[in-house]
C-alpha cells in the first residue's frame, strides 16, 4: 500500500511515497506529483522507514528503577510514576520550581507544535518564570528584527529565489540545510537555476561550503563580523548613489536615512582588518548589488549565533531596503502562509504597541528577557543555583540540549540533580538519560502531519496534510495528549486523573478567545462562543481545521463558501498549490504601529557601539565555528546507520596554514580550547576553510553512559557545546554566540609546554 506524505524532518517539506507492506515499511522514495516539491528529497527523508524501524526509538515508556537504570513500563506506571516524582515538587515549591525546554522537532511535530503552547502556556498562568528553547542558538535574532521592522515574530520577507539575478547570502549553507527560514524544495537548483539565467550566487561564510562552492563567487568572512561588512556596503551604496526609493516603498518605510547616518563610521577601509575581506573587494561587492535588476540579501544561523548576530541580521533587511527589493519581484518578498496559526499573533503579553524588552529578569544572571526568552544557557545555572526560584522539576520536550546547548558540561551535571524531570523523547539519550520518566510520542510515520509556521517563509503558498503511513498503535497516548495531560498536572490535578478531553476544550476555546481580541489575527472581532462552536473534532486536527479555514483561502467558518477546510484539503493527498510569492503585499503584512516598516529602533542603535569596538579590537586568534552535514539531523539521526556510512564527520576543520603553525597533521587528535573547557578531536586539514577560522559540526558527543543508541553510540565523535561559553551573547537577542568563539588547539603529539609538565 502507497502512502503519500510530507516529510517531517525538515523546512523543505518534501512530498513522499511511502510503501508499507503488512506493518513494514518498504521504501520511502520522492513524490514527482507533489504540488510543492515535485519530486525532490533527500538522504535524511529517504530514512524515515529506518527511524520508524530503529529498535532503539521507544515504543513504551522508561522510568528509571532504584538501580538507576531506566526499565519499561506501561503507560498507567508511567504516568503514576510521573505523579510520585513532580507532584512533591509542586507541592513543596510551586509551579515556580518547574520549568519546559521545547526542542527543535517540535516545530515538525502536528501534534506538539499544536500543542506544547497548551504546556507553557497554562504552566505559566500558574507562575512558572519562564521556559526554554533553542530559539536562542538559532533565529532569535530573525524574530526580534522581524517583529520591530514588520510588527509580528515570525513575518519576515524571503528571497524570491526564481526571479533574482543576484542573490547575496551570508551565513546559510543550504547544500548541508536544504534552507532554513527559507523553504524551497530542491534548493541547490534554484540557486544553480540563478547563474543558468546569467545572475550571480555570492557566499559569504568562513567555510568554502559545498553552497560557496556552485556560487559565482565565495567571499570568506571573518567570523562575526558581518555587520561591518554591511554596514560598510551600506555606506558605500549611499556614496555611490546606489540606495533605491522605488514608488511602492515611498511612504511604506521609515528610518532608512537614521541607518545611513549610522554607518557613517563603517568606511570599507576600515572594517577590512576586522572582516578580512578588502575595502575594494568591499566596494565591489556594493557595486554589484547596486548594478543588479533585482538584488536580494539572505543570511541565516551563521549570522545569527554570533557576537553580533542581531545588527547582522538587521543590516540584511536594511540593504534590502536601501536596494528597494522588500516588497519587489525578485527581492524579498512575504509569503502568504495558508494555514493560519496562533503563533502568528502577538503574545498576549506583549500588550500596547510595538514590543518591550527586559519585562523581566533571569534570577542568577539578571539576564533581561527578549521576546520571552533567556538565553538557553542560563537553564543550567537556574538549576544548579540554590535559592528561591530555584528549577526543581523539568519537562524536556523533543530536546537535547545536553548537546545542543552551550554550557553544555554544566547542564549535563545540573540535568542529574534534579529533583524531576520528565523527557517527551524517542529515544533514550544524552539528555533522556537524566529523566524519571521517558514519555515516547509515535515515529513520524505513525502521526499525521500538516505544516502551518514553515509556509510563512515559503516560495509558494501551498496546503498539505498527511495522514499516518502507518496505522498508530491502538493503545498509545498521542503526544498533543501527553502536552495536556501534564500541563493538567502542573495545573493541580494528579496526572493519571487529567480529563484530556476537558483540557483540550479549555485550551482550544483560550486560543480562539485570545484572537478574537487580537487585532493582528483573522479572527478579531468575532464572538468567540460562535467561532468554538463552529469548529469540528478534537486536537490538532481541529486546530489546523481552524487554521485552514481563518486562513487566506479558508472558508472563513461558513462565511466564505467554497473556501477550503481540512476536509477538503485531505481530498488532495498532492496537496493544493494555492499562490506564488508576490509582491505589493506591504498594507496586508505589516503590524507595526505605524503600519510602514520600521527600519531604525533604539534596540538597533545601542549595539552599535559595541560594533564600533569591534572594529578596532586586535585580531583574537583562532575561533571556532558551528557546521552541519546533510546526512545529520543536529543531534538525533546518528542512529540511522545508512546516514552514518562513510568517513568520520566530526572532525576539526582547519586551513593547513594554522595547522602548520600549530604542527597538527591530516588526521591527527589535537586538542581544542576554550575559556568553556577542552576536547579532542581529529583534525582534517583543509582550504576549504579560511585561515584562522577552525569548524566543529554540531549535534555530536554520543556514547554516555545510560544512552540507548547502538549506531550513533559507536560513533560517538564530540560535543561542541562542551567548549562554548554560557556567558558568550548577542546582546540585544540574548542569542548564544557559537561562531567565532576564540579557542586555541594543541597536537597531541606535541609535548606538552614547560609550564604545563
Ligand atoms: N554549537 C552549536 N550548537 C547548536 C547549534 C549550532 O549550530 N552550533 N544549532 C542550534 C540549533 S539551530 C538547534 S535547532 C538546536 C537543536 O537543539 P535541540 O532541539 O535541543 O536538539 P535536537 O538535536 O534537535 O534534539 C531533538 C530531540 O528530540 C527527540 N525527538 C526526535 N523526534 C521526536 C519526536 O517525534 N517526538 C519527540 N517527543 N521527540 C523527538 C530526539 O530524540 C532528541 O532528543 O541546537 C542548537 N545548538
Ligand atoms: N541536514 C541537515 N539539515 C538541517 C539541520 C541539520 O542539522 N542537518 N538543522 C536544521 C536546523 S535546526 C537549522 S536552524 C538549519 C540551519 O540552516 P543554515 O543556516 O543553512 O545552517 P548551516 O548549514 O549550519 O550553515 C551556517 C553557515 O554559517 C557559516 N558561518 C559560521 N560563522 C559565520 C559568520 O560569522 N558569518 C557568516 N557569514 N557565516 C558564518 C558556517 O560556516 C556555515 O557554513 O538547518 C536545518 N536543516
Ligand atoms: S530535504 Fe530531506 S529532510 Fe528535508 S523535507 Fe526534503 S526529504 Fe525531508
Ligand atoms: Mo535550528
């Protein structure tokens, strides 16, 4: 039997044949009929069968014995074990002692993405301080210039990849992520389709990666400093007459000339020492974007995890603007996303116009919060630091952040003196290992999948769902289940006891009435008892029902007839390809209180002399940078054998230069430092990096003791985060910096300094 489905893994949102034959799996291939991907996928996609399968993923929970050791149970202990341990937690020091980390599946999970707003929503109703993601070692930036120039989080112009003729892309490797905040299926193609038409790819990164390979030109950057390079492209443009006020931005945007004021110290002579790249390459760079028909800028995580990921990832929608793209054919261009979610409204919290920043503060490091968030890396300290306030008991949720997270040495060891903690995960592993209770959710596979957040970053505007390939175990809670069975609990009720049903009302009807009361959402206005009542079914289906049908080519509930619902769109196992990226779009998608866009913010102008200190800091040395590999999902596929053939990926990078200086050879262990702490790992020398700039992948450091990952346990490789500072930030995101961090390397061969004997 052959099921067409979307690929759950990744932004792309591949369409895929899946075969099953009497339970089994038996190929997952690409679907060429698929209305967005026509038949695109890749390595990771074509494993699912292999993670479906894998007998390490849990089918059952695991709580952990006297002995230590974690032993399956049925889900009745499982959830009474979860009881015994959270609930004296509760008791003792309220909801304030608990926290959530919300991982990254969750955002490729129907039934969490749905849902996990039930579990932080309601638990901070009853006073948990705050939760944790790993927003901040990813997009933060993205979403505090999204929301200060455009007014939403998660509404931000993409490249209209078919059209440009000249796209510049800084910090994305798309060749390894397949797009990331930027959804094209076949990515790699579109960009080759680019220079076919006679346009130009130009890659700024350290990295020659396998994307600044197929560009026109790879423009390596010293790590961090981006924003001088924009700022100083900015500047030149201004020199050279190249700024652009094309008649569809006139009266839309305000701030461009305060920016170009800013930049007036960011001469391309100037930052050249700091970025490593010259002034006249500099002005090139700004000539050609100025001669381009339709120029568009990009960047993503490399410029975003770095020392000033935030000015960065603002400069990218400033030069945009000055080149009068946003907005235009062939710029950037804002997705019409069909299935309208609760995460596009503003949160609730943030009332009045425009966004507040430091409404409160961490307790150990007084760290301000930025869009509700602190930086990942303060959850260790919350839990290791006695005093009231304290995390005592916490729910991780398809997260790993004992890898994922810098600091990560002293997670690891604050995760294993918790008092609960409770891990909704697959698999028993790095971070699970610390948990009282595993709670497994089905293989992706086993659930239906619908994406609504990824559409608002798409180069078309398609709708799809997929039903289960195959059919769910009879007897197994789904996971949007599991979100409101212990958020029930954290509400008070004993957690075998929580009415799911009662719950899921409850949180479904708070949804509907928040956004009835919320101008920036398609339901403001509406009677909230009329709009529930209108709904049909329960969980995540209801919800992306009523997603459809608010959405642009919804039903509108009734009003708008022959509009889509769910049920219409399950007729289409292809999916329903709805509308192309277009422009002209600005009075519709702008939610700023001026209703135009808001290029200059004071959030913006007081980084900018920490950049000015930049620019005249002596060189730092060495630095370490992040990378990954498309045969890896960060920390979680490296239990599927077929993605783990071939030659050791977690290797040292490094330019034979530094490798010469520091006497490390082609293969050799060497050990890497930094103020974080020291790991060894195996170097591979090569070009591919610039000089000076060494690059780990991330998502590694298998093989701890109580993990249950046979193939990923035997290839262990190492843990980046062990050596990334808690303390490195962006400072206006609160986003970790994980690029550019300084370290030092030593062979081991070497002997060992004097002073060290
Ligand atoms: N140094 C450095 N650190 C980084 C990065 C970097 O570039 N450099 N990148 C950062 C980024 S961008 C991200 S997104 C984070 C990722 O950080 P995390 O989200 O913390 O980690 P993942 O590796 O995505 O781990 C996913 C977890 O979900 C589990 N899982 C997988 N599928 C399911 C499922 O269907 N249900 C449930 N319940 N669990 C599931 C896996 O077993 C695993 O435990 O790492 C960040 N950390
Ligand atoms: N196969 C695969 N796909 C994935 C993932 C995965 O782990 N594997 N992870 C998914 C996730 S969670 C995310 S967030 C996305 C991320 O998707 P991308 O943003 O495309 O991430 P990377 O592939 O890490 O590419 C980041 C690039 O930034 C470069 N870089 C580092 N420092 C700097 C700097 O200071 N300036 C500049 N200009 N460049 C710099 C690095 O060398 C690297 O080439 O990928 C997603 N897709
Ligand atoms: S690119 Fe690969 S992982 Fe991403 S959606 Fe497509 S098949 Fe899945
Ligand atoms: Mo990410």
């Amino acid at each position: 039997m052959e099921h067409r489905i979307t690929c759950p893994l990744c932004e792309a949102m591949c369409g895929l044949r899946v075969t099953v034959d009497a339970g089994t799996v038996t190929t997952v291939r690409s679907n060429p009929d698929d209305v967005w991907s026509r038949g695109h996928l890749c390595p990771k996609g074509a494993s699912l069968q292999h993670i479906h399968h894998d007998p390490d993923r849990l089918r059952l929970p695991l709580v952990r014995n006297r002995a230590g050791e974690h032993v399956q149970v049925s889900w009745d202990d499982a959830f009474a074990e979860t009881e015994r341990v959270l609930r004296p937690v509760l008791d003792r020091h309220g909801v304030r002692a608990v926290s959530v980390y919300i991982g990254n599946p969750v955002a490729h999970n129907l039934g969490l993405e749905t849902y996990v707003g039930a579990l932080v929503g309601m638990a901070a109703a009853a006073g948990m301080p705050a939760y944790y993601t790993p927003g901040t070692v990813d997009q933060w930036p993205l979403n505090v210039v999204s929301a200060l120039l455009f007014g939403g989080m998660w509404n931000a112009p993409i490249p209209d990849l078919d059209r440009t003729d000249h796209l510049m892309m800084l910090g994305a490797n798309p060749s390894a992520s397949q797009g990331s905040m930027l959804s094209a299926p076949d990515i790699m193609g579109r960009l080759a389709a680019i220079r076919e038409r006679g346009g130009t790819v130009v890659v700024v990164d350290p990295r020659r990666t396998q994307t600044a390979r197929r560009a026109s030109e790879w423009i390596p950057v010293r790590p961090g400093t981006d924003a001088l390079l924009l700022f100083a492209i900015l500047r030149t443009l201004d020199e050279t007459g190249g700024i652009r006020r094309p008649a569809h931005l006139v009266g839309m945007l305000d701030g461009l000339d305060d920016v170009l004021a800013l930049a007036a110290p960011f001469s391309p002579e100037r930052v050249a020492p700091a970025t490593g790249i010259s002034a006249d390459t500099i002005r090139r760079l700004a000539a050609d974007l100025a001669a381009a028909r339709r120029p568009v800028l990009y960047s993503r995580i490399g410029a975003c995890t770095q020392e000033f990921g935030t000015l960065a990832t603002w400069l990218v929608f400033v030069v945009n603007a000055a080149l009068g793209s946003i907005d235009s054919p062939g710029g950037a261009l804002f997705p019409k996303a069909p299935v309208w979610s609760p995460m596009f409204m503003k949160p609730p919290d943030q009332d009045g116009p425009g966004w507040r920043f430091g409404r409160f503060h961490s307790r150990v490091r007084g760290a301000p919060e930025v869009l509700g968030q602190f930086p990942v890396s303060c959850l260790a300290e919350e839990i290791d630091t006695p005093g009231d306030g304290q995390i005592r008991g916490l729910i991780t949720v398809a997260g790993n952040p004992a890898l994922s997270a810098p600091g990560a040495g002293r997670l690891d060891t604050a995760l294993h003196g918790l008092d609960a903690m409770i891990s909704v995960d697959n698999w028993l592993n790095e971070t699970s290992r610390h948990a009282d209770v595993v709670l497994p959710g089905l293989s992706p596979l086993e659930r239906p999948h619908c994406d609504d957040l990824y559409w608002m970053y798409s180069i078309a505007s398609c709708v799809k769902w997929s039903d289960p390939a195959v059919p769910p175990p009879g007897d197994r809670p789904e996971e949007w289940q599991i979100m409101l069975r212990l958020a029930g609990a954290l509400l008070g009720t004993p957690v075998p006891d929580v009415d799911i049903a009662a719950m899921d009302d409850l949180y479904t009807q708070g949804i509907v009435y928040t956004a009835c009361q919320a101008a920036d959402t398609p339901l403001f206005g509406r009677d909230p008892a009329e709009v529930f009542a209108a709904l049909k079914g329960v969980g995540p289906e209801r919800m992306i029902d009523l997603g459809i049908r608010v959405g642009p080519w919804g039903d509108d509930l009734g009003r708008r007839p022959g509009g889509l619902t769910l049920a219409e769109v399950r007729g289409h196992p292809d999916g329903l390809r709805l509308g192309d990226l277009e422009g002209g779009r600005l009075a519709e998608v702008l939610s700023t209180p001026s209703g135009r866009i808001e290029l200059m913010h004071p959030l913006f102008a007081a980084d900018v002399p920490r950049l000015l200190a930049r620019v005249d800091r002596p060189d730092d040395g060495l630095v370490l940078t992040s990378r990954r590999h498309l045969r890896s999902n960060n920390s979680w596929l490296h239990n599927v054998a077929g993605l783990m053939r071939g030659r050791d990926r977690c290797t040292l990078l490094i330019h034979p230069a530094d490798a010469d200086r520091e006497g490390v050879g082609d293969g050799e262990q060497v050990d890497i430092s930094t103020s974080e702490g020291t790991i060894t790992v195996v170097a591979e020398v090569t070009d591919e990096m610039m000089p000076g700039v060494v690059s780990l992948p991330h998502g590694w450091g298998h093989g701890a003791d109580g993990t249950r990952m046979e193939v990923a346990n035997a290839h262990p490789g190492v843990n980046l985060n062990l050596l990334n500072p808690a303390a490195l930030v962006d400072v206006p995101s609160n986003t970790q910096v994980v690029n550019g961090v300084p370290c030092r390397i030593r062979s081991r061969r070497a002997p060992l300094p004097v002073s060290a004997r």
